[in-house]
C-alpha cells in the first residue's frame, strides 16, 4: 500500500509544480532577481505548502506509527555545522545560474527537454560523488 | 522595486498541492519528502528503492496528467549551455547532498516542523541564489 501512496504523492506534488509554475526555470530565476524584475509569486507557493503541511505535523507527531508503515523515519539532525552551510551556498550558486531545483527538475523530464536531461544527469552525477567521498548528511 | 509576471493566486494553489502531497506521504508512509534525499537515495540506497523509484515516476507523471486536465501547453524555457548546465546540475545534486535538503526537503518538509537547521538552510540558499542571479545578470 505504501509503493501505491508514493506514487500518488509523486503525481500531487509534480502537479502542484507544474500548477505553480515552479516547473519553469524562468519562473525561479523570476523570484530570486529581487534586484531587478522581481516576480514574488513563489514565495506564495510555499506559504500554500507550509499552510497545509505545517498543522499536520504538530497533530500527528505524537502518533506511534503512521497507517502504512511501522515507524516514522525521518532525520532530527538539529546540528548548525559547516555542512549545512557550504552545502546550501553550493545549491544556491547552482540554483541561481539555471533556475532548477532538484524537484522541477525531474518533474521537467515529462516535457522532454533536453536541457533539463542534461540538468537531471549531471545532478545525479553530483548526488553519487557527494556519496562515493562519503560527504553525505542525513537524508531529509 | 519592480515587480512582474506576479500569479499568486496559481502559485499558492500550487502550493496547496505539494503541501498535500506532503502531508500524505508523512500521515501515511511516515517519511518527510525531500526530492534531493528521495532521488538520491534511490540512485544510492537499497532502503525502500522501489518506493523512492515511484515517487520519482509519479513526479513526471504529475505534469503530463496536468496537461490532459488543462488542455494547455506547459511552456519552460531554459537558455543555457551544456556546460553551465552541467556544472549548475553539478552544483545542485552536490549541494543538496552536503547540505542534507533542498527547496523542499528543507523549505517545506523541515520549516513546517519549524527545525532551526532546515531555516538556516533556507535563508542560505536563498540568499546565494538571489546573489548568483544579481551577478549573472551584471556580466
């Protein structure tokens, strides 16, 4: 049941890219020139995640377990360390010189541009170097 | 301050959707969605490979059910070349790794349980992104 749910949940989500625009690199480099022609519309894409996400994790995360699997799994790294720094600038540098983050990217395979194959290869090139010299911080 | 192409009103529907696709995954499967730890794991973990692999199926299949639904094109545009296509894509899947999370895994997944690390994230990546773009755009 819960390979179904991933699914599902795959499908909203590339859905609410696609929905908000967030799928289109134009639209992300749009958001992040505040300097000059600044469109602010993805800041409403997240405070329309955070709206919803945000209650559901207060009122469920005393549960014991969730309906389809045995526990919660997820990283409670609570650490401010280097990592988490230098990690975020690198994805920033990157994020602002093309306008793709990891979901619209894969999202943006769907249209078959040949661009964003590129884009996903050498990030999935940068996920298994990061892997291999063993660089990782806990998955979220 | 100038501002252009605003559509809060499709942005925050948008929102809404990912937020629920959130929210499912965390009711139901018990695991927070970050993209960059999802498609990462699935290229370098056995643990739950076959779920992962879904996810990353559905977000594909999420834009072409868009499509049938809306009847409209969906028009992006990326103008870069292969090298700083490969180096941002570089940059991104690294990045994302070193720093445990991306847009969503800490935009969404971690300020919604209003984790300080996931807001320092954040504001980090926002910040490099907005200056990458104001020096892009100064060259």
């Amino acid at each position: 049941m819960n390979k179904i749910i991933s699914l599902i949940c795959g499908i909203i989500f590339g859905i609410g890219l696609t929905v908000s625009q967030m799928i289109n690199p134009e639209k992300v480099l749009g958001f992040l020139n505040i300097f000059g022609e600044w469109d602010p519309s993805l800041a409403f894409v997240m405070i329309g995640a955070l709206i919803i996400s945000s209650p559901f994790f207060h009122l469920f995360k005393n549960n014991k377990k969730p309906i389809f699997a045995d526990k919660f799994s997820y990283s409670n790294n609570k650490e401010l360390n280097k990592k988490l720094i230098i990690g975020s600038s690198l994805f920033g540098a990157g994020w602002g010189l093309v306008g793709l983050c990891p979901g619209p990217a894969i999202a943006s395979l769907a249209l078959l541009n040949l661009n964003s194959v590129s884009f996903v290869i050498f990030m999935f090139v940068g996920f298994y170097l990061v892997k291999l010299l063993d660089l990782t911080t806990q998955a979220r | 301050m100038i501002i252009s192409n605003f559509t809060p009103f499709l942005s925050f529907l948008g929102g809404l959707l990912i937020g629920l696709s959130v929210v499912i995954f965390f009711v139901f499967n018990g695991r927070l969605i970050g993209i960059s730890g999802i498609a990462s794991n699935f290229l370098t973990s056995k643990d739950n490979r076959f779920s992962n692999l879904l996810f990353l199926i559905g977000l594909i299949i999420g834009p072409i059910v868009y499509k049938m639904f809306s009847q409209e094109e969906i028009n992006i545009s990326i103008s870069n070349s292969f090298y700083l296509l490969a180096f941002a894509g570089l940059l991104v899947g690294a990045g994302t790794r070193i720093g445990g999370g991306c847009t969503s895994g800490h935009g969404i997944s971690g300020i919604g349980r209003f984790s300080l690390r996931s807001i320092v994230a954040t504001v980090t990546f926002m910040i490099v992104g907005i200056l990458t773009v104001l020096v892009k755009n100064l060259i």
